[in-house]
C-alpha cells in the first residue's frame, strides 16, 4: 500500500498528446503549489516528452476509444478509472473532453474523490441528432449534476446547457480556455508586406470550416495573385466530419495553397502569416486562434460560439457569417487592403487581448484556487 503525503490530482484525457499540448502548464503549476499530478489517457508519442519535462506520472489508459458508444467497453472503462484512481490516492480528478468527463464523473464519484469538469468545446457527437447525440447528452446531463464543478469556455455553451438542463448554475462558471504560454507564443516580428500570408491551424474537419476555406481562398486568388494559404493539419481518420483523402488531393494541386500536414511546433508558421483564419462552425475556445493572437497576429474567424470570444470586430480582425466562403473571401481581400501600419496594429491588438484573459497564468490560477477551495470543504 502507498502512503502520500501530497494530495493527488489526476487529469484525465483522451489523448496523452492533448494532456502535453494543452495542460503542460497546468500540471507544472500544480507540481509547483506542492501536488502530486497524475496524467491519465491512452499511450501515444508524447508519453516520453511528458515524462521528461513534467514532474507527473502517467497512468496509460486501455479502454478510452474515441469512436462512438459501446456500453460493455465503457463499463470496462468505468472500472479501469476507479482502479486507478483508487490506486493513486487522487483526492481530485479533472476531467476535459466528453468520454473523459462522462465516465471520469462517473468513476469519481464511485471513488469517492471531488470531480471538476471542463467542457472544452460540443463536438460532432454531441451536437449530432442521431441517437448516439441523444445518449451522450443524457450521459452528460446526468454525470454533470454529479460534479463539484463544471467550467465551459464560452457563454454560448454555458447557456445552451443552462437553458436544456444539462448542468445545474450553482456549480457552472465560465473559464477563458486553457490558457496560453505567452513566452513560448511570444510576440513575434510581423511579416513585411509583399504578399498576404493567410494561415490555418487545425484538423481539416468539415466542421472546422475547412471547405468554406478552400472555396474562399480560390475566390481571393483570383483579385489577388499575391494571396498564399498555408494549411497546418491533417486529416482525422477516426473523425466522422474529416475530409476525404481525395477532396484533399484535389486542392493540393493548387498552386496558391500549401499543406504542412501536422506539425509539432506551429510558430514558424505563425510568424511568417499576416492574418490567421479559423471558419469553424462552432469552438469551446480555440487554442490554435489564441496562440497566433499571442504572437501579434490578426484574427478572422466566423461569428460563432468560441470563434467570437478572440475577434472585437476591427480591432484585431474580423467576424463573419458561418458556412460562407463569399464573406470569408470578402474579409480576407478586405484585410489585404489595409495599409502594413493598421495590419500590425490589428496585432499588437491580439497580443494585449491574450494578455488580459487568456494567458496560462489567469487561467491556471482559477484551477488552484477551485482544487484550494474543493480541498477545504
């Protein structure tokens, strides 16, 4: 049996790539204020990478598959948590994206530990109006109200949840993403203007906006031949909403449009942009649009939940209607015409946005400050 002084928290995700990329900051803040952290998700590349930089154990976990709903796996997964958890003396679990969150609930409260949840964004699943998107809001609905307390990183998504039943208000709070390394995204030189750089972040998911792109791009190319997209990403194979292999090689032949693929580090791409842009069809907060704004870029991204959260229309880009590549084409020829002065204007905008709400620090401290005051109860 092991004997632990320090108070334990496990922070479970479907992916250990997820849990480096975007809670890196949290685990060494919580190492810091003297916890002892525990990763746990599925075994993937970044196991090694995490090991090495973070002073955390990771826990891999079999059960946790992506894909749809299989209830004999899934109780198979309720299990495996409990055990670790019980193994592992957590005294809380922090649990983010749905399967995590869902069965994470469920086995916390089976174990008797204090559960934060974090609604990072509604994905294909959820939003769906087939019966797996009923069966995982029923699932939500009832393993939120088990929570001690729930966070969603826009108002849009606290109110749809509000509004439907899904989470009781006396334990929901909104949290401005997962906040941002403002020194690893540090400002960045903005590009001299010959050309105009446009660039995307992200899986190519439909729902990412990802055709409306393509669509907008060959509109600006042809009133601007010194238009460029670069596209960082690739395709998700166990995303229902990815694109096909073939309408991907199709725009690779364009000549006005270069994919990367994906990509470990994105601030070179970052640098070398004039205007990052993000057409999704809905976002909890995008990370990929607020660690370009931290490096001073300008934003245009569609006028929905989480996209409008990072944009103040003019001031650091643009809104514009979603599932409308026309608009998103009239935005971008519409940036290319200010003068170099107003697009490096638009963002140092981004850059001061970042460091007013959505840097790691403002964020993380919200998460101690909860684990502080769940702790003392």
């Amino acid at each position: 049996m092991h004997i632990h002084n320090k108070k334990g928290i496990g922070i479970i995700l479907n992916s250990t790539w997820n849990i480096y990329n975007f809670r890196r900051g949290l685990i060494q803040e919580l190492s810091d204020a003297g916890y002892r952290v525990v990763a746990i998700a599925p075994k993937d590349d970044s196991v090694d990478i995490l090991l090495k930089e973070l002073n955390c154990v990771h826990v891999p976990l079999k059960n946790l598959s992506r894909k749809g709903v299989n209830p004999f796996r899934d109780i198979l997964l309720i299990w495996e948590l409990y055990r670790i958890i019980k193994a592992n003396c957590l005294d809380i679990i922090l649990n983010y994206t749905i399967k995590p969150v869902i069965y994470g609930t469920i086995a916390g409260k089976l174990s008797g530990v204090r559960v934060v949840n974090t609604i990072t964004g509604l994905g294909y699943s959820f939003l769906s109006e087939n019966y797996v998107g009923k069966i995982v809001r029923s699932l939500l609905a009832f393993t939120l109200s088990l929570s001690h307390r729930v966070y969603f990183q826009n108002k849009d998504d606290l109110h749809y949840f509000l509004s439907h039943k899904l989470v009781p208000l006396s334990i929901s709070d909104v949290l401005d993403g997962s906040g941002v390394d403002i020194d690893f995204f540090g400002l960045s030189p903005y590009p001299s203007d010959e050309k105009i750089n446009v660039l995307f972040v992200g899986r190519l998911l439909v729902h990412k906006g990802i055709k409306e792109l393509f669509d907008a791009a060959e509109l600006v190319w042809k009133c601007n031949s010194a238009f460029h997209l670069y596209v960082v990403g690739a395709i998700d194979d166990d995303n229902p909403a990815s694109i096909s292999p073939d309408y991907l090689n199709n725009w690779r032949k364009k000549k006005f449009v270069t994919f990367y693929g994906k990509v470990n580090d994105v601030r070179p791409f970052i640098e070398k942009s004039h205007v990052f842009v993000l057409p999704s069809y809905r976002e909890g907060l995008p990370r990929s649009v607020l660690e370009a704004m931290s490096m001073g870029r300008p934003i245009i991204a569609t006028d929905v939940p989480g996209c409008r959260e990072t944009v103040i229309p003019n001031e650091n880009g643009y809104l514009v209607s979603v599932k409308n590549s026309k608009a998103l084409a009239h935005a971008i020829l519409r940036f290319s015409k200010l003068s170099y002065k107003e697009k490096r204007a638009m963002g140092l905008r981004s850059r001061e946005i970042v460091l007013r709400r959505f840097s790691k620090g403002i964020i993380n401290s919200k998460y101690l400050d909860t684990i502080s005051s769940l702790l003392t109860k």
